[in-house]
C-alpha cells in the first residue's frame, strides 16, 4: 500500500515534536540527554520505520517474496542501536548510578518515533502521555515525602 508524502512528513514531524516534548522534561531537569537528543532519536525511529515498512515494496512480489528478506529487521535494529546511546549515558558515582531514566527516556523516544512511522498515532500518544507521567511521578512523589535522593537520575 503506498504513502503519500504528505503522511510520511506528518510521520516525521511527529516523532520529532513527541520526541522534543519528552527531552524538554528531561532539560529541565538537568539531565544530559535533552530536547535535541530526544528529538532526533524519535525522528531518527520514525525514519527507519517508515523506510523498513515503505522502501522494499519492490521485493515484496516476485521473484523475490521466497527470500529470506525481512525489511521490518531495521526497525527491530532501533532497539539495539539506541541501546548504545542509553549506554552512554548511565554513570556510576560513588554508590549511585545517574542516568538511568535518561536512558529509559531516550529509549522510549525510539519507540515512539518506531510507531509513529509506523502510523500507529493513537498508540504512541497513550504511551507518551504514559512516559510524560512516569517522568514527573518521581518529582510529585518526593514532594510528598515518599523519595528521597532518588531523584539523581
């Protein structure tokens, strides 16, 4: 089924602006990964999503539909390419780890972007409102009292 190019800019916008939001909370908490990095990360997923589902329509039919080839395998390589970028992140300081929801976050950002390449808009907006809620949970709890320096990352 072809895309028009109108949908796949909607695509890539998208991811960007679901991407830029998660990283502004993560600036605004001082974290290393930031509105850039976020943004790019869910423009980037939304972009091998949209190339895994769309650029190999031409093997999809004959003579090539008996090979082994799997286009989706890119998108699946999201997951294990931001893994890298969420590695570099973490640090370890005395007896405290930082940058562990900074990396969750970056990874959720590839997701994100993942499916809204793949057109799967509603999904994505449940799980950003859902990201966007866990990030803040930390700072509404500690102004109950419930954390205490867990906050560090």
């Amino acid at each position: 089924m072809p895309i028009t190019h109108e949908e796949i800019v909607l695509r890539l916008f998208l991811a960007l602006i679901v991407g830029a939001l998660i990283g502004t909370e993560r600036k605004i908490m001082h974290k290393p990964a930031g509105l850039r990095t976020h943004a790019l990360v869910g423009l980037g997923a939304a972009l091998f999503t949209i190339i895994s589902t769309y650029g190999f329509l031409e093997f999809s039919g004959p003579p090539y539909y008996r090979t082994n080839m799997d286009p989706a395998r890119i998108a699946a390589q999201i997951v294990v390419g931001v893994g890298f970028i969420g590695a570099g992140l973490i640090f370890k300081d005395e007896n405290k780890v930082r940058g562990l929801t900074t990396a969750a976050s970056v990874w959720l950002t590839a997701g994100l972007g993942t499916g809204i390449g793949a057109g799967m808009y509603f999904t994505v907006l449940a799980a950003a409102a859902m990201g966007f809620t866990a990030l803040r949970l930390g700072s509404v709890l500690k102004r109950f009292g419930y954390y205490e320096d867990d906050l560090s990352d």
